[in-house]
C-alpha cells in the first residue's frame, strides 16, 4: 500500500528533506541534521509536521461518560479547556494507544490519536459505541497540525502567527477564528520544552508553516529529532513503551490510570497488576561507555538476559549514553547494575530515572 503524504509534504521535498514511512506516512526525518535540529528545540524554537496524526471529535448528552469507558485518566467535571493524557487499554490491561483528550466543551471532546494506529484506534472506539448517544466524528483528514517548540515559541506563535496563545497554561488548549475559519490552539508537546499544537484546515496549516520559514524565527525540525527530544524527558512512544503487550503499569504510567473512578475497560486487570507487581518494567539505563544501546538489544545481569532495549541515544543534551528498557521486574531498582549487549560485546550500565533530562513546560 501507498504512503499518504501530509498537506505540508511538497514543501518538505522543497526544503531537501530525509523522507522516509512513519506510521504509514512519508514524513520528513530530517532537513539539516538531528543535532542541529534537537538543540534548535532546547534553545530556541523549531516547528514540526505532525499532520499525521490522528483526530476524532466526540459530542453529544453522553459523550463524558463513553470517553470515560474507553479512557484510563478521569475526565469527570473538568473545565472547558482542560486536556488530559492517558491510554485506552484492552480488558487485559495491554495498551491499544496513548492519547490526549481535549474537553473542547460541556459535551464535546477532541481526541489525538497516533499516526500508526489510527484505523485501529477508530475501530475499537466505534466498538464500544453502543448504548451511549454521542456523535461520533473520524476527522484526520480535515486537520493539519503543526507542532511549535522550543523556548521562544510563546513569542514565534504570538508575534509570526499572530495567535493568542500567552494566557495558556500547560495541557490547556482554546478555539481561536481567524482566516475565516476556526482553528485548535493548544499548550501541549511531545518535546519536554513549552510549545503550542495549531489543529486546522490544510490550507490554514500550509500558510503557518510558510510565514513560519519566511520569518526565520523558527527551525524547521523532522521526526528523528522528535523521537531524540521526547526521549531525554522519559515520554514514550507507543511500539516502544506501550504497546498490547506493555501496560501501563508496566510502563510506569499508573498516575494516569484513575483507579478510584467507577469503570473504565481495562481498569480490573491494571488493579491487579497494580496490587500483585508485573513480571517486567520500563527502565531507565544510563551507559558507562559511549556505545549507543538501540531498540531491541539485549539487557543482561551476569550474562543472562533480563530484557531488551526500547529506545537508546547517545543523548544530545546530556551527552550521556543512554536507553529505556522492559526487564524483568527484579532488576528494575535504582542502581542495579546490567550489561547491554550491543553486537558481539557486553557494555555496562546502571538503572537510572527515566528522565533524562528535565523538562521545561510553562505551568
């Protein structure tokens, strides 16, 4: 099957972008270089396609209560405005996804969902439609999405876009009409740096990105500077460290698994996950050597595996060589000492925090 291409993808091609598939689209990995791009984010602002991505827009008298069943985090009562992170799950407690809830109103929720699961993420949604009297729209198509990130991105999205945006708080979004249309402003990221999410039509997206580049202000940036930023701050990436085989649980994301509301699918098995331990965690490992820990190495203790890596770096802003990683449970504490198997030689390390580096997100 073809690739789709985002609205924004001509000039991505313009630009002498690395195009390469991600989640089924042809995306843009690279425009200079990753480092130049990654630290572009840390220090001042850079702008990402994130187009791919996926929407649904849920409304009507019972819409609160069916993104409840389907969500693991509590959305009851929460102001207009407000945006939530957490996971839809299997009664297994395996995760079908990550995503963000937008409370757009009293009846009305906006959900972003991962590029690479969109189709399957629609289907288990539309599954668990009956007995609830919503309105149930699959909009990915209709939006474009740019992502602006970085320090000085309150500023570049103010003064070059010309959006209110400064009175946002982090996790809190807004409708915005200008250029005849109404537009999705949010103060969220997948960084671990402030930095807004505009949600709109293609053409609306397509003349941001164009000011943006005219104005110089702002770092064009690919996905494989995404993956290096979101990495450093300890967010996962669904494939990595959720998928139907991780919970979760076993991801450390329990505090966004509302245990005290009355149901949501899933919530039974994560209980008990939660109440008798899992057999294997997500780590953080920080390397003693420079040698860079990829996805799928093994992780040893005395020369027997315990795991195996999900993403690994020689991280850009620390400098340090380092990996998350799903081992077994008994050596997932705090100063454990494992080896990484990285082709035919062994590398020692020691368990650490996950995050690397300290985010910086405007309260």
């Amino acid at each position: 099957m073809e690739n789709k291409r985002t609205c924004l993808y001509d000039r991505h091609v313009a630009l002498k972008a690395l195009i390469s598939p991600f989640g089924g689209f042809d995306m843009p990995i690279q425009y200079t270089n990753i480092i130049d791009e990654h630290n572009a984010v840390r220090q001042h602002c850079g702008v990402f396609d994130v187009s791919h991505m996926g929407e649904v827009r849920v409304k009507g008298p019972d819409a609160e209560r069916f993104v409840n069943h389907i969500f693991t985090n509590d959305i009851t009562g929460a102001p207009d405005g407000k945006i939530f992170y957490g996971m839809m799950c299997y009664p297994n407690g395996g995760t079908v996804d990550d995503l963000l809830v937008y409370r757009m109103g009293e009846n009305d929720f906006f959900l972003v969902i991962n590029a690479a699961n969109i189709d399957k993420d629609v289907a288990w949604m539309k599954e668990h439609l009956e007995g609830y009297d919503v309105e149930f729209c699959h909009c990915s198509d209709y939006y474009g999405q740019i992502a602006v990130q970085g320090p000085e991105a309150e500023q570049v999205t103010e003064e070059v876009l010309g959006l209110p945006c400064a009175e946002l708080t982090f996790y809190t979004t807004k409708t915005i009409d200008i250029d005849g249309e109404t537009i999705i402003v949010s103060r969220t990221g997948y960084t671990g740096e402030d930095g807004f999410e505009i949600y709109g039509s293609h053409d609306f997206i397509c003349r941001c990105w164009d000011r943006l580049m005219e104005s110089g202000r702002c770092k064009p940036c690919g996905l494989g500077c995404r993956d290096t930023l979101r990495f450093e701050v300890g967010l996962p990436l669904y494939g990595d460290e959720l998928s139907a085989d991780i919970s979760p649980v076993m991801a450390g994301l329990s505090m966004f698994c509302k245990f005290d509301k009355p149901e949501f699918i899933g919530r039974e098995a994560l209980m008990q996950q939660k109440a008798e331990g899992v057999k294997q965690r997500v780590i953080g490992i920080e390397l003693k050597d420079k040698a860079i820990p990829r996805h799928g190495y093994a992780v040893l203790k005395d020369g027997v595996k315990v795991g195996e890596v999900t993403t690994g770096y020689n991280s850009i802003s620390t400098g340090k060589s380092v990996c998350m990683a799903l081992v077994d449970t008994p050596h997932a504490k705090l100063g454990t000492e494992l080896d990484i198997q990285i082709r035919k030689k062994t590398f020692p390390g020691v368990v650490v925090k996950k995050k690397f580096y300290d985010k910086h997100y405007k309260k």
